[in-house]
C-alpha cells in the first residue's frame, strides 16, 4: 500500500449505491430495441427471461460479464448511446439510495477524491457519475466494430480480483494512499476491493459479506 499520498473513497455501484443492476440496464434497452430483445432470448437458452440474470450475476461475476454482455451484440453503438441519457433519467437517478449523496458529500469534506469501480457499461453511466460527483471510474467497455457491438468486452473485465488489482494501478499512478482510503460494496464478490484498504465498508450487503464484515469488525451502512 501507498504510505503517502491522498486518500480516495472506492465504490462498487450497483447494490451499492443504486438499487439497481446490470439486469435493469439491459431491459431498458430490450422495451427499446427489438432487436435487442430478439438477441436476449437467442443468447440465454434456458436463460430467456431477464429476471433469470440476476440470479446467475450473485452466482458468479466474472461468468455472468462474459456470458451477460453477448446479449448486446449486433447493436448499434449510436443508439445505445443514445437512449442513455434516458436511461439515467428512468432508471438510474430514481434508483439512488437515499444515502448516497450524504455519503459521498461526507466523503468529500474530508478531502478523499471519489472514484466508482463498476462492471456497468461505461457509456451507461457517465452522466450517473457527473450527477453524483465522482472524480473517476472505471467500467466495463464493449467493443464495437463498424459501429456495431460485437458483444465482447474490452479487457480487463471489471469484476472481482480485477477490481483490486485497477485499484493498486491506480494507487500507483495517482498517488492514493489505500492504508488511508475506503472501499465500498455490497457483494461478497467485491473481497479483493475490500481487502486492500485500510477501511473497507460493506453497504447493503448479501449474507456472505455481512458474515465476513462482522467477523473482521468493518464497518457496515445501510444506506437504503
């Protein structure tokens, strides 16, 4: 860990902050583009109704990005972007938690830069981050070819272990002191993030991180 330098405040984002998921994000777009719809249903098999993502996203992280994110392929890159405006107005600010702003106001007044790490979509949430007033995130990024969504994600995939190892690049590179910083999460699957700070904080969080917070005396919010 860096002994020098500004602290920073980590935040997972879905479950987190928001109510929401990466399951709601792409039904948005699903009632949007039928397309979109028709390649959900040919892409999940057994997996044909959205709610069905949610269960496989607690299962596993990793495994459900790569598998999760084919549903968008063959989509154009313009409308997507399009619609995400939309999408934060409809879905994303009403999700907010009513604790998040006074956390991350908290946060500020004692001068930590304000970074979210996320396996959303980049293009999804950037006016989401304006609007909370997050200094940097990272996220995931599909690729697009001739204008289209190949339904792969751009290495590194956001999710678990990578997490934490973006976070001691960013240490590195910006100076952060993570003996000094916060991280935040709601998932077990966020242990790694956790782990590498010196105050991490489950927020919201599933049985298996309540047991591992309580266990190691973290910090636990509810922010709902």
């Amino acid at each position: 860990m860096q002994k020098n330098g500004q602290a920073a405040a980590f935040y997972d984002l879905e479950g987190t902050l928001l109510s929401t998921n990466l399951v709601h994000t792409l039904a948005f777009y699903a009632r949007r583009q039928q397309g979109l719809f028709k390649t959900i249903k040919k892409s999940v098999g057994t997996f044909a109704k959205l709610p069905l993502f949610g269960a496989t996203d607690l299962y596993s992280r990793n495994v459900f990005n790569e598998f999760f994110f084919k549903s968008y392929a063959g989509e154009s890159e313009d409308r997507l972007r399009y619609f995400s405006e939309e999408l934060f107005e409809e879905v994303l600010k009403p999700a907010i938690f009513d604790g998040t702003p006074e956390l991350i106001a908290q946060s500020k007044k004692i001068g930590q830069r304000q970074i979210v790490i996320t396996g959303a979509l980049d293009f999804t949430i950037d006016k989401l981050m304006n609007h909370l007033g997050i200094d940097d995130y990272a996220a995931n990024r599909l690729e697009f070819v001739n204008g289209y969504a190949t339904g792969r994600i751009l290495p590194p995939i956001m999710a678990s272990a990578t997490k934490a190892k973006w976070m001691r690049e960013y240490a590195e590179r910006e100076n952060i002191n993570l003996s000094e910083s916060y991280a935040y999460s709601d998932s077990i699957s966020d242990l790694p993030m956790l782990s590498i700070v010196g105050h991490p904080v489950a927020i919201n969080p599933d049985f298996r991180l309540k047991q591992t917070a309580t266990q190691h005396d973290w910090a636990i919010l509810d922010l709902k």
